[in-house]
C-alpha cells in the first residue's frame, strides 16, 4: 500500500510498504478515506520531539473499518470511525485518573507509532472513536484538532462577558472563534491578531475583530477594543517568546496567558511581573475525552469547519501537498488529503 513516510529530520517519500495486520485482539485494522496535515506534522519531521524515522506520518484520520479483533468492542466492518492519536498503557496512576493523554508510557499516531497517511492503518478499538453516517470523511477528519480546541476550553473555562485577544490566526484560531460560540463567549469580546491574509479574512467573516500584524499594532488595537485594562485572556497561538511577551504587557490584572501553541525550544519568561499581576499561567495538550463531543459538533452543525479546508488533494499529490501546507502561503489554512 502507499504511504507517506518520514525518512529523516525534514525529509518525506510517498512509497510503497507492506498492509498493517491485525495482531492483538482489541486491533481494528481501517482503510482511510481523508488526512488532515497538521502543524504538529511539521514540528515532528523537523525532529522537535526526538528522531524517530523511518515511519508513516499522520493523526488526522477518517477512515472505514475493514477487520477487527475479537475484543474490539462495538466496531463493526463497515463502520465509519476517527482517530483518538494518543496510545496509552491504562494501566498506571495517570491513566487510572482519567489523564490518558498525559500518561508516562504514551505513544503518539505518526511520532513513535506508524500513523495513518496511508491507505491502512492498524490501531487499538479504544483509539477509534465511532462517526454517525451521515457526518463526510471530510469533516470527520478534523474531529481531532477540533477536540484539542474543546479540551483547551475545558482548562480554560472562560465566562461570557471575558475578553479574549488571540495571536497567530490560522487553523487553531479558526477552531477556537467556532468552538467559543458552543462555550459560550461572545464574539465581539473576541480579538485575532495574524499575519496571513486568508485566515485574517476567514475569521473576519464570522464577525470577530482582526487586527493585521503586518500593517497594525497590537497594542493599540487591543486597546481599541478592551480599553487601557486589556483583556480577561490573552491565548498564544504562534509559540513566539516576543509576541508571548507582549501579550503579558497588555493582559489585565488577575487575566490568563494561554499558551496553546507547541514552544520547541525552551524559553524563559517575566514570571515576576506576572507575580506582580496575579496573572495566571494555563497550558493544555491533545484531547483526552473530547472527541466524541467534537463528533457531536460537527454531525449536529455547531461548528462549521468547512470554510477552513482551503486545499484538497488526491493521495498521489501527498508530498506536495504536505510541503505546500508547511509552507502556509497566504492563501492557505487548512489541507486534507484523499485516499
């Protein structure tokens, strides 16, 4: 079957390997049918979690399934399921809390276990999380960056009348102004800073406040719009130490930094003036119980991810593909990938 290979730090092939087989008893074997490329993607094969090559990439999936063990649960040859990524023991104190995402023995879909940018891919029942019939491959596939969004609402737990200025408009920030309409924030308490066109106009038009980095300032723009005060929440989404900094410098006493974005190099901040201010520091990771609620939101019509998928390509395209959106042009937001 074809797949697309990680082959060493920066360097992919879309080649030919061998089916994946079923060998446990919970494994449920899926031919997929769409990929979503992530940023997460680009950190991995730029080595930023460790070298891990050769290996299949990806985590986005939606796909049918095709065999399954005898322990696999209710999945069924036939039915429609997406990809939970995190690949977890259940067996320690961390699992046994619920925090499956964050448990020590974890593995991750397309990191350090064969990933699903391929034509099959073999996972544990548990991983596979049932999609209604009526709900596209193509929307199923962005279930999983839609639940990371979700479970970082869950950390944050913002309140209606907050006010939130984010940086870096792009896929995070497009599923952030989506998802707070189902957590109920406002949307004229939202503010969006990027540097792309596309997103910019993308968010832009579903009413949200954009500021352009290129062409203005943030800080006047944020207190355009949240006064002298500044805002309730400041959400970083571009994992620059500068922009990070001066999000610090226009948050409200008492407000939340938000830091959503991966930082792949250690970095150091002004802990004390955030002492000073009582702000208060949240982070998130994955999605550990918040794709079935993703499935629910897109079947039902809460989100609309539809608009952010800007590139669609067939699978003979996929190294292209993925280097077009590594590149992330002006007008690009969002690729998935057709098997």
């Amino acid at each position: 079957m074809k797949a697309l290979r990680w082959t060493g730090i920066d360097r992919i092939s879309f080649e030919d390997i061998d089916e994946p087989v079923v060998r446990n008893t919970d494994d449920v074997k899926v031919r997929v049918s769409r990929v979503g490329v992530c940023t997460t993607d680009f950190h991995i094969i730029e080595g930023s979690f460790g070298d891990n090559a050769p290996l299949t990439m990806g985590h986005e999936i939606a796909g049918t399934v095709l065999e399954s063990g005898p322990d696999a649960g209710g999945l069924v040859i036939g039915q429609h399921v997406t990809l939970q990524p995190t690949f977890f023991c259940d067996a320690c104190e961390v699992c046994r809390r619920g925090l499956i995402h964050l448990c020590p023995n974890r593995g991750f879909s397309g990191l350090n276990r064969e990933g699903g940018f391929a034509e099959m891919m073999v996972a544990p029942a548990v991983n596979w999380i049932p999609v209604p019939e009526g709900l596209s491959m193509q929307r199923a596939c962005l279930a999983e960056p839609l639940a990371c969004v979700l479970h970082a609402l869950d950390v944050l737990k913002p309140m209606p009348e907050h006010t939130v200025c984010m940086t870096g408009a792009g896929i995070s920030a497009y599923l952030f102004v989506e998802a707070s309409k189902a957590a109920g924030l406002h949307q004229e308490n939202l503010l969006v800073s990027g540097l792309r066109d596309a997103p910019i106009e993308m968010i832009s038009s579903l009413g949200v406040r954009t500021v352009d980095a290129r062409t203005e300032e943030l800080g006047s723009a944020v207190h355009d719009c949240f006064g002298a005060s500044g805002p309730d929440v400041f959400i970083d989404m571009t994992g620059c130490r500068d922009v990070i900094d001066a999000g610090l410098g226009l948050l409200s006493r008492k407000g939340t930094l938000f830091l959503y974005a991966y930082m792949p190099k250690a970095e150091s901040f002004d802990f004390g003036k955030m002492q000073l201010a009582e702000h208060t520091l949240l982070t998130s990771t994955g999605a550990p119980d918040t794709l079935p609620r993703s499935v629910e939101y897109l079947q039902t019509g809460v989100v609309n991810l539809d608009p952010m998928v800007t590139h669609v390509y067939e699978a003979s395209e996929f190294e292209r593909a993925f280097r077009y959106a590594q590149a992330n042009g002006e007008d690009h937001v969002k690729t998935v990938v057709r098997f």
